[in-house]
C-alpha cells in the first residue's frame, strides 16, 4: 500500500520547477494511534502567516526572474510549495515528493526509483530540526536544499548534509558573537534558556564553550520544547525565580519564545536582562504579546537590515487579489467579510508586517541563487558539469540592491549581524533600535562594534545592569575560587606584605622587586625608604655636635697645655705625649663624622681605618705615659737606672711601633677585602639600609682587637702603678679612664650586634665619642683644674713630692 499523496499548498507549472517547504501551521493535533487501522493525515492547527510571507517573497522572486530577459531569458520557472506544519515527519513525506514524482504509485514500483526529479532545487526549510530531516534526505539525490533561517552549525557539515546550503549565517558565528556580547558588557554570572531541538542545543553548548573562554559562568542552563506539558515550562519558571544571575540568554525560536513568554506572564517574571538570539529578538509578534514589558530592554543579534524593491507590494497585491477582503482570525478559523474595495496599506497587523524583511531578504536570495546555477549550466557546452549543486556552490552575484551573493565551502554566507536593543515607546509598543553591528570577517577583538546610541535596558533602566557571582576583585586583592563553585564565584583576599596586584581580578599576586614595596594599597610597588644615619636626622645633629665638642674640648685643652707648656705640671707629664695624645683624640672626635653621611667608597675604608689608627695612636700615647710614670717610679729607687732604657727615643718608637702594626692590619684589610657600600634589605622589610659592609670580617675584629690589647696593656700597667705616691697620681686617672675605655668597648659589641641599621653605625659612634671623653676628661681635665684653678699646685716642689730626687 501506498501513502496518501502530499498535495502542494501552492503551484504553477514551469519548464524548470523549484520546491518551496514551509509550515503555514505552526502546530498539529495529536491524535491516538490504535494501530489497527491507516493512520490518518496529520491535521494541521494555528495558522502561522509568517511563513505565508516567506512563500510569498519566493514567488516573488520567481516572478522577477520570469519577466526577466537577463537571467534564464526564454525559461520560465514554476513551483510546488508544501505546508510541513513544522512536523519532521512531514518534512520528510514532502522532500521525497518533491524529489520524484511518485505520489500515487507503490513504493515498491521500478518505475519510482528510474524517473527524474520534480525539482532541481528547494527552498526551506525555516528551522534546523526539519532542515536536517530535509537535507539527509534529499542529499543522496544531490538536488540543494537552500535555507533562509536554519542557523544550526551542525548543518554545516558537508559530509552528513553535502546538498544543504543556507543564506543565513551559521550559528557558528552568532553564537560566539553573543558570548563576546555578555562579555563587553561585564556579565559573568548569566542564566541560559534553550530550545530542545538541533537549533538551541548547538548554538547553546558554542555558547557555552566560548562563554568559558572568555570567563563567563552559567548559572543554570534549562531546554524546552514548545509542546512540553506546562509542569515542565513550570520547573524553568521555578529555576529562573531561584536562581541570582540577572541576565537570561534564550537562544531559542519564536514560536517556542512564545511559549514561554505565555508563562512568564503568568508570573510576572520581571527585571531580567534578556540577551536573544535571532530566532525572536526582532520578531515583533513577541514584542506584542509582551503586554507586561518583561523584555524590555531586551538586546540580542539579528539578521542585518535588508530592502527588497516592490516586494511589499506584491505581498500587499497577492493578499487583496487573493482574498479581496479584510480576515479575522477567530478559533483557529478564517472568517471572511468582503465589501469588494479592501486596501491593506494602511492596516497593520500579520498580513502587512514587515519586519521580517531581512528573512523575505534571505528567501529572495535563495531563489536567485538556484536560478542564477541553472543559468550557468544552460550556457554550459557539452563538456560542462550539468550538476546544479555543484553550480550553486560556486554562485556569486549581486542583487538589484547590490547585495554581494556567495557561498564559502561550507555552504554558508558571511556571517554579519545587527545588534538590537529593545527600547520601548511611551504608547506601550517597541522598537527594534539598532545599536552595533557583528561581522566575523573583521580581525578577532575588532568584530563586535557598538555604535555611539543610548541603551535601554530592563525596566527601562539607562544603567548597565549588573550579574555577576561575586564582585571583582580591586587592585591590591586576589581571587580565590570558592569552594565547590563554578570558576566566578569567588572571594577577594588582600595581598600579602611585599605583593601587589595592579589590575582587577588578578589571580595572583606579584612580589615586588628587592628595591621595592608594596603599598598600603597593595596596588603599586613604591621605592623603598633609604635610610642611613645623616646629618639632617637629629641623632645625626647630636652625633657631629658632640664630636665637633670634643674635637673643640680637645683643642681648648691643647691650647691650655701649649700656653702652660714650661710649667711643672706639664714637663713633668711627658709634655711631648700629652700633645701627641691631644692631636689623636682630637683625630678620634673627627674620624667619628666619616661615620656620617650616605656611605660611599671612600667613606666606608676611611672611617674603619681612620678610627683603628687613631685610636691605636691615642692608646700607644697613654701606654708609653703609663710606662713612663711606672718607670720614672723605677728610676727613683736605689741602683735603678730604668729610665735610660725607656728615654725619649725609646717612647717615640714605641709609639711609632704599636701604630705601625695597626698600620700594616688595616693595609692587609683593605688589600685583600675592603668595605664596601652595601644596601642591606634584610632588616626592615620596607627600607633598604645604605651600610658599609666590612669586607672581611677578620679584618674589621683584627683591627678591634688590637685596641682591646692595647687597652688591656694600659690597664695593666695603670693598674701596677696605681700605689705610687699621691704626686705622680696620674696613673691612677689613667687607671680610671681605661676603666671607662674597656667599659664602652665592652659593651659596643653586643649593641652594635643587636641594633639595626643606622643605629649600630650611631652605637659605634657613640662608642667612639664615649672613650674618647672618658680619655679626654680622665687625663687631662684634672691637670687643666690645677693650671687655671689651683695654679699655687703647679711647682716643681709639689711635682717633686717628698723624696723624688727627679721628676719627667
């Protein structure tokens, strides 16, 4: 047994005939199959007059080329247009009708099989679902299947669908394009909404997949059909209500935006920012039943603007021809009230509307395409390929408009889009406002451009509405992924002392460089604070006063000395010590202010050498008075002839010779490992320490520790001589002063150890300063006392003592 034949729902007769499949039905009855008996035909229901139109802009096409005397002159073509209802199934009874002629003959029939095609090619279908059905159907005859609106890039496929074709872009592109759209504008956190067909689930998972190359997460991702129950539409109601994304993508279709726009109503479901795909954001059926603004500022992709000359009014024509009167759709049924003198130019409802225009663009084009193949193969010679596929693949032609025409090897066109905003009127309608343009064919990060025009968004807000999981995180923060969340959500934590971030939502903190800090920001790197101790600082000030006091104190006292320099007192002090002991603390004081200042190459092998050999001629001078004192007491005693072995020569070299081996440490210091300026970032994190680094570090305590043996020796010998009789009491100021000196330098080594920075330099300072006062004011304040104060004290008798035969 054979099916029922599919009779077309328009035709004309042709020497060359074109197929047209469009579903004037959105919609069909379901009816119970017992099986028992032939099924019965699929009864149609809602009328749907879009795809009137788009038949409608077909024949208009073909009438062109028909009156043509350009393109196929002398060859006219006809038609069969079939009604699918949107049934799959029925897509696919009206391709194999179209494909052979064998409406009423058994499909068990030879004959069926050996005669040639009705048409050489089809135009359809609107979706992808059906196109898919259509094309792997009607590819094995490899007659072409050229679509207006069957955006799914799965279609692009040339091994399961070689005979498809479409003069709308691939989904492929407007995909990506509403991925890079949500991006522009900030949202991260966004809800996805589908339709349960070829169409919404490929172009949703290459959103999905570039939506997560550019960072964006999706909070929920839901898919419908528009003739699941209710319970089902419910549930996304449900999940929308639930979720905190603000913005809604809806790649879905029309129809099925219908659908759920009915619910959504329902509830009141509004304040979403809804980002469409091409399927319904210019469709202004949606716009109307959208009586509680729920999209407004609804913004997505469309097919760009398009004019066809003259094809308004062949549609307006065909309706007033056609039906000489005005329709009212009530009940799924045509109601005609005809008077005989209808003009539908000023009505406006489905017959007239023409914001379609870029689809009746896309079919237009299609027709052209097929006739343009077929008037190539009828100007071909015999060797020619009489393959119309072949011929409409390698097509390209201009429209009277100018439209550039062409397919790429996938059988797609270019891929350019408009961007729309749904910007609603103060009288309740919208208007579809074009705001930016999508062409894939410029360079990457130059294809979305976005005019200069105010956007409206939901709830007629002039503010970029915000959705994200959580804030972005400022510069001087990281982010850290919350646990067992999608790669949005995310917490913001401070960096850490030392780091930075300079951007917002950096994921990682950078330490700053070793001459650097971080802010109290934590946004920027700054210059660490060089410290070293000053003159400008004010224990700098304290430091050079003192040691231009001493350096003063020092020379007052020399100039005591040299007015006085005949006088007991001072002879019998060693005179020529005394000054040469002045001159080196006066060179102690002042060696202290190397220790002041920016270090530099120069100051930092001063101020260690000048300090270890002044300070060792300063300790050489109260040795040799000590061993003079000591031995003068030697000299008194009976048989003792000491002092010629310790004469004036001898003191001279002692001196010469103790300062010389300091001389020769501090040569070998600076010879085999000088100091050196050095910036020391160790101790405080946010300063760098300018210092002299010692080189070596034997040297620096070789040059230590020959004071601290010289010291020791003047303490021993100060120490022997300190019983003597109460004339040569001398010994026991030295005794008292290296008391002090040993005391000081004692204590120097643990602080100067344990302070940082500029203040082991102020430690040593000081140190320095403290002994030089201590031997300043312990030898030679008592002496100045008797010169100035108590001059009756200063006689050679009182010098002399009771039994001194001699006094130095």
């Amino acid at each position: 047994m054979s099916g029922e034949p599919e009779i077309p729902q328009l035709s004309k007769d042709g020497d060359i005939m074109l197929g047209g499949i469009f579903y004037f039905h959105s919609s069909w009855r379901n009816q119970q199959n017992p099986y028992t008996q032939k099924p019965p035909p699929l009864e149609c229901i809602s009328l749907n007059f879009r795809e009137f139109q788009f038949a409608q802009a077909m024949l208009f096409a073909i009438e062109e080329i028909n009156n043509s005397t350009e393109l196929l002159p002398g060859v006219s073509l006809g038609y069969h247009i079939y009604d699918t209802c949107g049934s799959v199934v029925k897509s696919i009874k009206v391709t194999l009708a179209l494909n052979n002629e064998n409406d009423n003959m058994s499909s068990f029939s030879d004959e069926s099989c050996t005669r040639p095609v009705r048409v050489q090619a089809i135009v359809g279908e609107t979706s992808s679902s059906p196109s898919t059905a259509t094309a792997t159907v009607s590819g094995p005859f490899h007659i072409p299947l050229i679509s207006h609106f069957a955006t799914c890039a799965c279609l692009s496929d040339k091994s399961k669908y070689p005979s498809f074709l479409r003069t709308v872009p691939s989904d492929y592109y407007q995909s990506r394009a509403l991925a890079h759209l949500v991006k522009h504008f900030g949202w991260t956190w966004v809800g996805a909404v589908r339709t349960n067909d070829d169409y919404g689930n490929n172009g949703m998972a290459t959103f999905t997949e570039t939506a997560q190359q550019l960072g964006i997460c999706l909070e929920y991702s839901v898919s419908f059909f528009r003739t699941d129950p209710t319970e089902k539409i419910q549930k996304i109601i449900d999940i929308i209500k639930a979720s905190t994304s603000t913005v809604i993508v809806a790649f879905v279709p029309n129809l099925d935006m219908d659908v759920l726009m009915q619910e959504l109503s329902l509830h009141n479901i509004t304040g979403y920012q809804w980002v469409g795909s091409e399927g319904w954001i210019s469709d202004s059926h949606v716009a109307a039943i959208d009586k509680n603004h729920i999209l407004d500022g609804a913004i997505g992709l469309s097919i760009p603007q398009a004019k066809v000359n003259r094809l308004k009014e062949f549609m307006l024509d065909f309706w007033e021809a056609l039906f000489s009167c005005k329709f009212n759709q009530s009940q799924s049924e045509i109601q005609r009230e005809c008077t005989g003198h209808e003009d539908l130019n000023g009505v406006e409802n489905s017959f007239t509307d023409m914001s379609l225009m870029p689809i009746f663009n896309n079919v237009y084009k299609g027709v052209y395409a097929a006739a343009h193949a077929l008037h190539n193969i009828l100007r071909c010679n015999e060797t020619c390929n009489t393959s119309i596929l072949q011929h409409i693949k390698n097509v390209r032609f201009k429209t009277k408009e100018g439209e550039d025409v062409y397919f790429n090897e996938n059988g797609d066109p270019a891929a350019k889009y408009e961007i729309i905003n749904w910007q609603p009127r103060k009288t309740g309608s919208v208007d579809f406002v074009s705001v930016g343009l999508y062409d894939a064919s410029l360079p990457a990060g130059k294809q979305l451009i976005l005019l200069n025009k105010a956007f409206i968004w939901t709830r007629s807000s002039k503010q970029v509405p915000l959705s994200v999981c959580s804030e972005k995180c400022p510069p001087g923060t990281r982010k850290v992924l919350q646990k067992g969340k999608p790669v949005c959500c995310h917490d913001c934590l401070r960096c850490a002392e030392g780091e930075m971030s300079n951007i917002t939502d950096s994921i990682t903190c950078v330490r700053c460089p070793t001459e650097s800090w971080s802010n109290d920001r934590r946004d920027a790197c700054v210059t660490k604070e060089i410290v070293f101790l000053s003159y400008e600082d004010i224990m700098g000030m304290l430091l050079t006063a003192a040691a231009l006091f001493g350096t003063s104190l020092t020379a007052a006292v020399a100039f005591i000395f040299f007015r006085h320099r005949k006088t007991p007192l001072v002879r019998a002090n060693n005179s020529e010590l005394s000054f040469l002991l002045l001159f080196s603390l006066s060179m102690c004081f002042l060696c202290s202010l190397t220790f002041i200042g920016q270090p530099s190459e120069w100051s930092c092998v001063l101020r260690h050498t000048a300090f270890g050999i002044t300070f060792v001629l300063c300790l050489s001078c109260v040795l040799g008075k000590t061993m003079v004192v000591l031995m003068a007491f030697r000299a008194t005693l009976p048989g003792r002839n000491v002092m010629k072995l310790f004469g004036p020569t001898q003191q001279r070299l002692s001196v010469l010779g103790f300062t010389l081996i300091q001389v020769i440490i501090c040569v070998l210091w600076l010879t085999i490992s000088p100091p050196f300026p050095s910036q020391n970032f160790k101790e405080f994190k946010d300063k760098i320490i300018l210092e002299c680094s010692l080189g070596s570090a034997v040297g620096f305590w070789s040059v230590l520790g020959y004071i601290g043996l010289l010291a020791m020796l003047c303490f021993i010998f100060a120490f022997l001589a300190r019983k003597l009789p109460d004339s040569f009491n001398e010994a026991k100021f030295i005794t008292f002063s290296m008391l002090i000196f040993c005391a000081v330098w004692i204590t120097f080594i643990p602080a100067y150890v344990s302070s940082p920075g500029k203040f082991s330099v102020a430690v040593e300072i000081f140190a320095i300063l403290a002994s030089s006062f201590g031997l300043l004011i312990c030898i030679f304040i008592p002496k100045c006392y008797i010169v100035l104060v108590r001059p009756e004290r200063n006689t050679k008798k009182n010098m002399m003592g009771k039994g001194v035969a001699k006094s130095y």
